[in-house]
C-alpha cells in the first residue's frame, strides 16, 4: 500500500510488521547464516520504516528497526549501578585444579553423586549486561567494576545480533554475555586503518572494547561487532532451572549462543571437552582463553552462592599460556608500595601470542638465582590471559661468554636505604620507610585507585610527576589541590602563584574541572574503600570488607586498632596474628596518625551499611559455629550468615550473640552457657534462616 495512503491505525500495523519482519531476518541472517531476504529487499523494508516514521513520529516503536541507528553523540558514559553484581570467575590452569574444584563443590554440598557442569568455551571479549522490561531492551551496561558500569545502551543496540524484543520472557530481564570482534572482521578493521594511517588494535580484545565504548553509537555500528549470551542478572521471574534450560530460553528468544556449549557429567567428559576445545581453537573464527564450567542446577548454584568477587559453582579453565623466545636487555629494581623490591626483566619486545611484550616480572631474588636468570640472556617468555608477562627459562646454548650472574641489590635503588630480608621471607625490603620515594608514590597509586578512592584523572604518569614536583606527597595533598591551583580567586591579596595545572602539557581546562569534580565525589566514601585506601600490609579489598563489617564505624575500629586491641581482630574469622599484626603496627606509626587526622577533617567516612535488610535476623548478630553440622557443611553455614547481614567469629566471647551447635561442639558450648549466650541446634539456625 502506498505510505501517503495510510491510515493512523495501518501505519502503526505496518510499523510492527517491519519490526517483526527485520527482527526475524536479523537472526537468520546473523544468528543462523541463512538469509532470505535480499539486501536491496532488507533496504526496501528499513527506507520504508524511516517513511512511515516520519509521517506518524508519535507511532515510533521502541524496537523500531530505526533506532538501531543514529543515537545522538555523547559527552560522556552515564553510570549503571548493577543491580546484581557483574562478577568474575576463579581461573584454574590445570585439570587437577579442575579436579580440586569439583571436590570443592561437592563437599560443600556434602555429597558424593556427580555433579552436571555446563561447559561453555570462555570467549576473549568484554562482558556486557542488556535489560528488557516487558520484553522490550532499554538499557546496556558495561561490566565496569563489576559493581557499577557504563551505560552503552546505544552502542549495544547496534549490534545487530542482540534482540530488541522478545517475546514471552520475564517482564524484567537482564541478559549477559560477551560482545567480540571476530578474527575476520579484525583484520579487516586493522587493514582498512592501516591504509587510511590509523589505529592499528594489538588483538580482537581490544578492537571490541575500542569499538563498544564509543561516545558516537555511529562508530560502533561501522565496527561490525558480534556476541553470545551466557548468563543473567536480575530477573522477575526465573523459568529456568539449569543453565542449559536457559540456554533453550535464550535460544527461542533469539540471542546467539555459542554452539560449543555442552552438558558434562563426569570428569573424564570435562576433559575430553577442553582437549577438543584447545585442538579446534585456531580454527574458530572468534578469540577464546580457556573454558568455563557452570554447575547445570540453579538450586545447586544457589547453595553454593558466591565468595567476595567470584560465584562458587563456577570456575574459569584457562588455555595454556602462549610462548616466545626474546632477549632480556636489562634488569631493574623497583620498589613497591610496602618497599618489596621486584626485579623486573626489561626485553627485546616480543609479540606473544598477538600482544607486544616488553617486560617481564622476575618476581623475588631467589627466582633469579634459581633460574641463574641474566642480563643478554635469550630466554622463554610466556603470556597467560591478563597475567603480566613472565620467564619460563633461560636458553643456555645462546648465553653470551662474557656473562655474569645478576647481584641483586641490598641497599634501596630509589632511596639507597638499607634493604633486608627478614628470615623466612622471600621478599627483600627497603627500610627508608615513609622517608622512600619510591615507597611514597606507590602508596599514592594505590590510595587513587579503583577499589580505593577511585579517582579519575590521577594516572600513574601524573601521580609520579607531581610527587616528583612536590605538587602532591601525601594523601591529603590531593584534596587541597583545588585551593592551591588558583589561591589568588580566595586570597586577593596574597598574590601567591597557584598551581595552574591548566597550563600544563597536555592538560587543559576540561581535564582540571574533570579532575576536581572526581577528587570532591571520593570526599565520601565508603568505610569498606577507606581502609583498603590506606594501604595497610597484607590488607586487600576482602580483609578491608571483613574489617568494616565487623567494626561497623571507623571510629571504633580506629579507638579499638589504637589501643592495640589484637584480640579484637583475631576475633573476625579471616583475620590471623601476621595480618593483626601489621594492622596493629600501621597504628603505631606517627605519621601515619597525623595524615588519617587530616584526612578525618576532609572526607566523610561512611559506616559500613549492611546491605541485606534489617529485616534479617541475623543482620548485625555475632555468631559463632562449633560442632559437626549435620545438613549444612561449615562453609555453608557461614556463607549463608555472612549473606545475610551476621558476623561470623572463630571464638565466644560476651560479644558473641547465638552459638550454633553441632554434633560434639567442645569447649566452645561451654563457654557460651556459662556467659549466657543464646545457644542454637543446627535446625533452629535453619529456621531463622527461612
Ligand atoms: S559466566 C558469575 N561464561 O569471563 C559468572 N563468563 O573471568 C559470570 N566470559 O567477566 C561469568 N565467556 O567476561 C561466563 N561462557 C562464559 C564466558 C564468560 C567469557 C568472561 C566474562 C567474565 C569473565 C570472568
């Protein structure tokens, strides 16, 4: 019928007729390499959408052919808050370790029948989140952090293989998986740029992740990018019980899976699986790095349920590392944050395995000396996944006569401090202490960081100029950055010159605002992120949680840490006597006092919020478990009470709020009558569980 012709009620049916009719073509063009429409017959449909658009812009469909196309460009990526984290998985390289994982799951399951596991080939890609609100896509996020990303809504919706709508799925929905660049589409992508003079991308990976996040969803079109869905987020109503029953899902609604995936139900079908997987490898025409096995059951998934960034009914099996052969040229030194000295082997670059290498870690003194590694030597490098680089072996046949053995250093290369190595650590440390530079700058790295602060803005370049220019030596130098810039806007008189980092090479008006703006949002800031910003030894993100939870406010965990309350933290399952230890220690020193003062006076230090509901009512308790349980295994039980808001204590104390009881429960149940303490059999705590 001719468009000028229609009515408002056959345009709007003839809209949804186009949608339908190109949403199927997509996928039998993409998803299953059979076309039935033409190209010029697929261009008649899209021009006749746009015409009839035009006509009636109030009949515009959400999932209107049109809209895969002409975003508007944007100034910067909006964040996604996840409402169910984007988390990763636990990597294992041999099939041992495989072995050791289903044992794992198994006993904490506590049972000896075997265990389906989907196994899924791990595409190299970025990871990508769509969600569909009454089967309609309306937003895409980036992994980001795994806590909050970037939303890529427009990009995302260029890709032609994710479904716009779907059809008989939960009203919320969000689907997950991975967005790549196929081997061919990458070489084509890097031989159009390299005659036009343009970027050249290292790998697939990074040409995906090029393309994805673009601010013009235009650019992302052109890039030609494919997916495969593999998991979910948050969902209304979950129809599936096994992965492979959402597979079935995924399939009917349109999403490409990969065809790979298979259902294994025994260690021997596993292996047989990664073995063919690694021989037909090369020939796939899409990047993958190992394979990942899913426990198939849901409800099983949900017993096992998740450690602080990895689930446990699933692991990552990565492909053996990829090997060259190169050259080392130097040897350096460098100092870390805790003055660790690493040797660092500088190399004739390589490409391994389609990345230039040009540096490789020597990890410790007796690494070198073990391996007789030294400068001229040729050796083997290898690469595995985002592992850094490292040496495998020396080839001695090609060492240069004039060699000597490396002597590593005992003084500090930065500060010339004296370095030692306390008896039974392998690591060499310098003891200039805060008086180090190079000490000082990692700290600085580390208090900027994502997991920490979080401030954009502060690379590592910048951090070590302006530590190196005395622009900033402390934390707290960050936050007094903005009044030092333009110090004149404040103190007219005074006219002392400001920093004017404007002016600096590089840097512009745009970047300082953009710098500020990041410094002043981390003026608040978790209490969790706090700690783990101070760079305390051995004290990472999940000890730094474990810390926050359990003291619930910065000023009690710091009266408690300066009062040298050992006990307290040996108190938090978790934590032992080395890692209490070095706690207590950070609190002894001055200035490490005087700088968390002056950073009390500037940020607002949030408590620690439980994110489960009050509701619980084991939200907040202190529980201590003693005894064999019967139904639960031990890492369960605390699993599930950590889950849900408890504390989780290795010892009763008057602190202590329910003991639960198992079979035999020792001296642990005594202490906790004669203290009074609400005592649980194991089916009470069950109880409160539900
Ligand atoms: S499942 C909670 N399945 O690997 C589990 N991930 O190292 C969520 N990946 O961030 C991930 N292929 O980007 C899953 N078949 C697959 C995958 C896969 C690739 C990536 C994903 C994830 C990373 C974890």
């Amino acid at each position: 019928m001719d468009i000028k012709n229609l009515n408002k009620e056959q345009a709007a049916a003839e809209l949804k007729r186009i949608a339908e009719e190109m949403a199927k073509s997509d996928i039998a063009y993409y998803q299953n390499d059979s076309p039935y429409l033409t190209d010029a017959q697929y261009d008649e449909l899209k021009k006749r959408n746009e015409e009839i658009e035009k006509l009636f812009p109030e009949l515009i469909r959400p999932d209107s052919p049109s809209k895969r196309v002409g975003a508007p460009i944007k100034s910067e990526f909006k964040k996604v808050v996840h409402r169910f984290p984007m988390l990763s998985l636990a990597d294992v390289f041999s099939i041992e370790e495989v072995k050791d994982f289903i044992d794992s799951v198994k006993r904490f399951l506590k049972t000896d029948s075997e265990i389906a596991f989907m196994c899924e080939p791990k595409i190299d890609g970025l990871s990508f989140s769509a969600r569909y609100e009454n089967g309609i896509f309306v937003q895409g996020a980036t992994r980001g952090d795994g806590q909050v990303g970037e939303d890529i809504t427009e990009n995302l919706r260029t890709i032609r293989q994710l479904p716009l709508t779907i059809k008989n799925a939960p009203n919320i929905l969000e689907i997950r998986g991975e967005v790549y660049m196929s081997k061919e589409d990458f070489f084509a992508l890097n031989n159009l740029n390299q005659s036009l003079g343009k970027k050249i991308f290292a790998n697939p990976r990074n040409a995906a992740a090029g393309s994805l996040r673009q601010l013009d969803p235009e650019i992302t079109r052109n890039r030609h990018l494919s997916l495969f869905a593999y998991t979910w987020g948050e969902v209304s109503d979950r129809i599936w019980d096994s992965q492979a029953d959402f597979f079935n899902h995924l399939r009917n609604w349109g999403f490409p899976i990969n065809p790979n995936n298979r259902l294994c139900r025994s260690v021997n079908e596993i292996e047989q699986f990664y073995t063919n997987l690694m021989t037909i490898r090369s020939s796939l025409n899409y990047d993958i790095d190992g394979v990942v096995y899913k426990v198939n059951d849901i409800l099983l998934q949900q017993r096992l349920g998740f450690l602080t960034r990895t689930p446990r009914w699933a692991v990552a099996h990565k492909f053996p590392a990829e090997q060259a052969l190169t050259k080392i040229q130097n040897i350096r030194v460098q100092v870390g944050r805790t003055g660790a000295l690493t040797p660092v082997a500088d190399l004739e670059p390589i490409n391994v395995g389609g990345v230039m290498v040009a540096h490789a870690t020597l990890h410790n003194e007796d690494e070198i000396k073990r391996k007789d590694i030294r400068i001229g030597d040729t050796v083997i490098v290898q690469r595995a996944g985002d592992v850094i680089p490292q040496i495998v072996g020396v080839k001695l046949e090609y060492r240069p006569t004039s060699s000597v053995p490396f002597s590593f250093p005992t003084t500090c290369p930065e500060c010339g401090a004296h370095a030692i190595r306390e008896q039974d650590e392998a690591v060499r440390r310098c003891t200039g202490g805060l008086t180090c530079p190079a000490q000082a700058i990692e700290r600085l790295k580390h208090f900027v960081s994502r997991d920490a602060f979080n401030i954009d803005g502060l690379g590592d370049k910048i951090i070590e100029d302006f530590y190196n220019e005395k622009i900033i030596q402390n934390p707290v130098d960050i936050f007094t950055l903005e009044q030092r810039n333009h110090p004149h806007e404040i103190d007219l008189f005074n006219k002392t010159s400001g920093l004017e980092l404007e002016k600096r090479n590089g840097w512009g008006k745009k970047s300082v605002e953009n710098l500020f703006a990041s410094i002043n949002k981390s003026k608040k800031i978790p209490l969790a992120r706090f700690i783990y910003a101070l760079g305390i030894r051995q004290v990472g993100t999940a000890t730094s949680r474990l810390i926050a939870q359990n003291f619930g406010s910065w000023q009690h965990f710091e009266n408690d840490m300066i009062a040298a309350q050992t006990d307290k933290l040996l108190a938090i399952d978790g934590i032992g006597e080395s890692m209490a230890c070095d706690i207590i220690e950070f609190f002894k020193e001055d200035h490490n006092r005087r700088i968390i003062n002056q950073l009390k006076q500037i940020v607002t230090i949030e408590d620690f919020a439980e994110k489960i509901s009050n509701s619980s009512p084991l939200s907040g308790k202190t529980i201590v478990f003693t005894g064999t349980l019967e139904t639960l295994t031990r890492s369960e039980a605390k699993a599930k009470a950590l889950s849900l808001g408890a504390k989780v204590a290795g010892s009763v104390s008057k602190n202590t709020d329910f003991v639960v009881i198992g079979a035999d429960p020792g001296t642990k149940a005594k202490n906790a009558a004669q203290l009074g303490i609400a005592v649980l059999t194991e089916q009470q705590f069950l109880e409160m569980l539900s």
